[in-house]
C-alpha cells in the first residue's frame, strides 16, 4: 500500500491558496440569489447563507502556518483590528 492523501500533502501543500478558495467562496455567499421561495423555507436559505458566510470567512481571514507536516489556522476573533 502506497502513502496517502495527507502523506503526500504533508509534503507539499501550501495554506494560501486554500485560504484565498475560502475568501472567494465567502465572496460568492454574498453574491447568492435568494430563490424564489417564501416563508419558512427563505428564512432557512438566509440562515444557512449567513452561517456559510461566517465559516469562509473566518478561514478566509485565517492565518496559515503549515509545520513539520501540521496545518495550523490561528483565527483572531476579537474583532476591531
């Protein structure tokens, strides 16, 4: 059996365009049409749309750091910086 997925990424992954994926996918979240659906289902499509936001966001903003084969994203949340 050969090395895995994560041996071989160990190796050569790089944080940052991982990171900039995040950002444009937050980006994209925000460019989201709302479907043509009303009443319960619409607030359930903005809930999911705000929460897909925080999440790439927050690793959008992250910084990455990548040692001895360990991905590492410090994410400051105390905000105002």
């Amino acid at each position: 059996m050969g090395p895995s997925i994560v041996d071989v990424m160990a190796d050569s992954f790089d944080p940052v365009p991982m990171i900039e994926r995040y950002r444009e996918r937050a980006a994209a979240v925000k460019r989201r049409n709302l479907p043509p659906v009303g009443g319960e289902e619409r607030q359930q499509f903005i809930r999911q749309a705000e929460q897909d936001f925080m999440d790439f966001a927050m690793i959008g903003d992250a910084e990455a750091t990548l040692e001895d084969g360990v991905l590492t994203l410090r994410i400051d949340l105390r905000g105002g910086s």
